[in-house]
C-alpha cells in the first residue's frame, strides 16, 4: 500500500471513527451541548459548570435565530456539563478528518496525469469534508432540524464512498473480486448495495423520530418507544425492508460461494455479517427496548457495510485488472 493509499485510509478510519462519535451525540441527546458554534458557550475550551460560562461572550442573535423567547435563565437551565463534553468530543474528532483529507488531497496531484479519476476522487473527498463541517455547523444553528441532520449522514455516507474509490483506484495492482470460470457478481452486489443505502435513508429518518421522542417525550421509557414508532409509516416501511436486505444478503453469499482473493473472502463474510448483526440490534430495537448503545452500533455498522459493499463493488465491476490476495 502506498503512502497516498495509507492516507487515504486514515482519513476513511477517522470519519468511521466520527460516525460513531456522531451517534454517541444523537443517542445522548448532545447535539446541543455546545449551543454555538465554532464557540462552545463562547469559549474556545467548554465549560464544566454554568459558573464558568461567561455570558458576555455569547452572541444571543445566533441563539434568537433558533429561539425568539431565549433568555439567560433558560440557558442555564438547558445546561448538561455531559452533553456539552460529549459534543465538544464529536467537534474534536472530526479535526483528523479534515486532515488525512486534505493530505489526500495534496498527495493526489500525483496523480493528476497520470490517473486523474483519484485526483478528482480526492479533490471531492475534500470538499465533501468542507461542505459537512459547514452543514453541522447549520444543524447547531438550526437547532437539530431533522432534514439538515439526514443530509449531515448522507454526505458522510458518500464522502465514505469516494475514500473507497480513490484507495481502491490508486493501487498499481488493484483488487479483482471474480468466481470460478470468470463470472461477475457486479450486478447482485450494485443491487444489494442500492437496497442498503435506500434503508439507510428510511434508517436516518426513524433516527429523527427517536431523536425527537428524546427531546419531547423524556417521561417515556425507552422500552415504550417502539408503542409511538410504530404509528409512523417510515418506521414500519425501514422494519419491513429490512428483511429485503436479509434476503438479498443472502442470495449474495449464496452465489459468491467459490470467491477468489482474500481481501474478497473476508469482505463476503463481513457483509453477511454485519446484514445478520443489523437485523438481530433492529429485533432488540423493535420488541426489547430502543437501547442506546444498541443505536450507536446500529448506525455504526451502517457505515462499514457501505464500505464493504462499495470495495465489492468497485472489485466485482473490473474484468481487466489482475487479482490479488
């Protein structure tokens, strides 16, 4: 692996590492803790306590914008020393992201001539990091508006996407997904992939939902949240769909049995995997309790299906290229 590849990488591991941070801060409730931005409380470094907040450093606009009845009283009544560290955490795990991509980005114009698809790969990586640290600054301002916080995991979902491509694109000898005799499962992988983003969208939707049943209905035991979901359409449509996914996962073990390549094996495996493990935390979801943790994984193991999924893809789609283990 190169070092452009090995950069690459790092920038794919951290923004995994983010997503599972990001979900930390839904499932807490944080996404507010830090109800300024690029300021936490007006200060550079959080505060623990309310006494620590100077209030003279706070522009009230910002806070107007959200919240025209704002005042000092109801801020501090708002503030949760855990919330605020638990989002200052997510703000400072998304400072490696935008390093490793914009070090994807410089060692790219290596490639400029000679392989300019991985420099424009890495030239969309980076502005895909820039235009979702300038969306979750609007989904703070905006006070956690549900469309602006699905489009905040869908670009992170793609900016997931287009690390795969240029690691996988910037390899001398890149990776061949194949079967015996020469057959291609291209086509059953684009659609159990087509599938998994659809569910994940619906996924991102039901988020908000649990989102909101945090914020408005604290009284309410998390074993009694499924009672309210399933009132909502989108909810029993992700529920439902989700055993298409299990079926379509398991028409692809099925025919990819006799896969060459190592990196390949352990994909096909860890697919299949991940589909049973996504299945068995929706169960506990559904009929247990909407469990904390439980929703951490859940969205966690999402970003590394699309990645499993993408790499398969891009293997299975070149009949050109040798295969490697």
């Amino acid at each position: 692996m190169t070092f452009f590849q090995k950069t690459a990488l790092a920038a794919l591991l951290a923004t995994v590492l983010l997503i599972f941070v990001g979900a930390i801060v839904r499932v807490s409730g944080s996404g507010l803790g830090c109800p300024d931005w690029p300021r936490c409380w007006g200060a550079l470094w959080p505060p623990s306590s309310i006494e620590e907040v100077d209030f003279d450093k706070i522009d009230f606009e910002k806070f107007r914008r959200k919240d025209g009845d704002i005042t000092i009283e109801k801020l501090k009544a708002e503030f949760n020393p855990v919330h605020v560290w638990v989002e200052y955490i997510n703000r400072l795990t998304s400072f490696p992201v935008g390093l490793f991509s914009l070090g994807t980005l410089l060692l790219g114009f290596g490639f400029r001539k000679r392989r300019p698809a991985v420099f424009l790969g890495s030239v969309l990586a980076f502005l895909l990091v820039i235009t979702n640290a300038a969306l979750g600054a609007m989904v703070v301002r905006s006070g956690l508006k549900p469309g602006i916080i699905t489009l905040h995991m869908a670009l992170a979902m793609f900016l997931l996407c287009v690390l795969v491509f240029v690691i996988h694109r910037a390899a001398e000898v890149r990776p061949r997904v194949s079967l015996p005799g020469g057959r291609s499962i291209w086509w059953i992988v684009l659609i159990l992939f087509t599938l998994s983003v659809a569910e994940g969208v619906m996924g991102s939707q039901v988020r908000e939902l649990t989102d909101r049943l945090a914020l408005e209905n604290k009284d309410i035991p998390r074993a009694q949240w499924h009672e309210t979901l399933e009132k909502s359409t989108i909810y029993l449509a992700h529920r439902s769909f989700s055993w298409v996914i299990v079926i379509a996962a398991l028409f692809f073990f099925w025919c990819s049995r006799g896969i060459s390549g190592l990196i390949a094996v352990h994909c096909r495996w860890a697919i299949f995997s991940i589909v049973l493990a996504q299945m068995g935390l929706g169960i506990l979801m559904s009929h247990v309790s909407v469990n904390p943790v439980v929703q951490v994984l859940h969205i966690g193991l999402s970003a590394l299906l699309v990645i499993a999924l993408f790499w398969m893809l891009l293997g299975a789609g070149r009949k050109d290229i040798r295969e490697i283990g």
